[in-house]
C-alpha cells in the first residue's frame, strides 16, 4: 500500500510502498522504515508514515499511464517563459540561417523544410529552456512564447539567404527573380554615356545642373562594390529603405516558393501564392512545436 512518509534527515516529503519493504528518502538514501518523523498534518500524532487509503472504485473506468522517461507537466512562471523566450529564440534564429542559407547557396527552395526544421527543433529547444512540459493551464502563454520564437526563426531563414545571396553574389534574374549585378553595371555604363552626350548638348543653366547630379548619382553607383550594389536594387524594387527588409519583403511578396534544382527556373505559381504557402509553412511550425511543449 503507498504511504505518505517523512524524511528524518532532510524532511523531505514522499510516497513509498511499505509492501516492498523499503521506504528509503530519494532525496538522500535516509531508510525511514520505523523512524519517527514529524507528521504532515496539523495536530496529529507524530508518526514515520501515514497511510493513505482508498475507495475500492478509486480508478475504476480511468487508462492511466505513466512515462517514466518523459518529464511532467509544469506551471510556466515568469522566468520560465523569459527562459524559453530568451534560448529558443536563439536556437531557433541559428536554425533558420542555417537553413535559409543552405538553400540559397544551393540556389534551391524547397517548400516545408524550414517548417520542419523549426517546428520539432525548436520546439524542442522551447521545452529544454523551459525544463520540461508546459501544464495545460498555463498553455496559454507557452503558445505565446512559441509564436515567438518561430517568428524569429523564420525571420532568421530570410536574414540567411540574404546574406548568402548578397555575400557569394549567387542571385540572378533568370534563376531567383533577383537583380543581376552584371547586368546593372552594363546599364549604368550605357545611362553614363547617354548623359555625358546629353550634358555636352545642353545650354540651359537649370538642365545642366540636373543632369551634374544625376551623372554623380551613376558614377558612386558604378563605384560601389557588387553587395552594395544589390542592396540598392533590393531597396528600389520594395520601395523601403533597408536592404534586409526590402530583401524580406520581395522574398515573402515574390519568392522563390519551389525552386527543386538549382539550374532549374522556379515553379510558376498563381498569384498570392508565395504568402500563402509562407503562411502555411509557418503554421505547421507552429503545430510541430506546439506538440513538443504541451502536455501528453
């Protein structure tokens, strides 16, 4: 039969079984079996263990199990969520630019794999910050910090392959749908001589002095090294004035979404595609990493 028992050396509260004939404390080894201890209740005898009975239909009807190996349910208190908060948005920020830029140096994209990866991953690394499950009251706010937390994940995906894109110079018009570096140079060489020839021809005082500044303009464009470059085309294709968050915009906006080879074109897809299938990515991510934390 459990009984409920008290430590004699570190007071320490737990359940034995008296049938096996061992009571030890698993706090500290101490064998209870015979020692008095303090009693649990107030105004009651002070006794080594007290016995706890039950009504013979107690459980009856109920499919209990129990996982030994798997960690219980806990109450997420303040410093839990900031914990979980704190470690799985890193993990989950290194994840992601490890796989957004994986694919962009292989130049290909393949839909659900950042999903994946972000999902059970840092899910995983969610419940790890936390120390185990999150109860069932307190889901609530564990699903707040996942959201989070998968939200710097996938913004870490895009941060990724834009740095590999800007840095390895693997754009290309016809293959990603991204400005081509070579391909702007040759264009600002051929704008340059236009407005040489059209300066030399000018008389005008109000037209010349336009044309001074727009032939400044091109020439600190041509002298810009090729990243930079590519961030003033992510910059004038979005209309924003970041290059990361043009980048991000035109990458949730245009894709790629499905891009299987890396010679290959990207899959034509209809139009608000690319946001929904982002969309959908990103919540089966999120159930994924919802399974990793809530309790079984």
């Amino acid at each position: 039969m459990l009984v409920k028992c008290l430590c004699s050396n570190c007071s320490h509260s737990y359940l034995g079984d008296d049938q096996t004939g061992s009571l030890a404390c698993p706090r500290c080894g101490t064998e209870n079996t015979g020692t008095p201890g303090a009693s649990l209740l107030p105004d009651a005898p002070t006794t080594g263990r007290d016995e706890m009975t039950f009504e013979p239909s107690y459980g009856q009807g109920l499919e209990l199990s129990f996982a030994p190996l798997s960690p219980p349910a806990m109450f997420v208190t303040g410093d839990r969520l900031f914990r979980a908060l704190l470690g799985g948005g890193v993990i989950a920020c290194l994840l992601g630019a490890i796989v957004g830029g994986a694919q962009a140096a292989v130049q290909v994209a393949i839909p659900g794999l950042s999903a994946v990866v972000l999902g059970l991953l840092g899910g995983a690394a969610v419940r790890f910050s936390l120390g185990g499950r999150s109860a069932g009251r307190t889901l609530g706010r564990t699903a707040f910090a996942v959201l989070l937390v998968l939200t710097v994940g996938f913004s870490g995906a895009i941060a990724g392959a834009w740095a590999v894109q800007r840095y390895t110079g693997t754009a290309d018009r016809d293959g990603n749908g991204h400005p081509d570096v070579a391909q702007t140079r040759e264009d600002l060489d051929k704008g340059l001589r236009e407005l040489l020839r059209v300066r030399s021809r000018t008389q005008d005082a109000g037209a010349a002095t336009l044309l001074d500044h727009r032939i400044t303009e091109t020439e600190e464009l041509k002298h810009l090294p090729d990243a930079q470059l590519e961030d003033y085309l992510w910059q004038q294709r979005a209309g924003l004035g970041h290059p990361l968050v043009a980048y991000g915009k035109l990458r949730v906006l245009e894709g790629p979404a499905v891009k299987l080879a890396p010679k290959s074109d990207p899959v034509e897809l209809p139009e608000h595609a690319v946001p929904g299938i982002l969309a959908g990515e990103f919540l089966l991510a999120l159930v994924l990493a919802l399974r990793a934390v809530s309790p079984r």
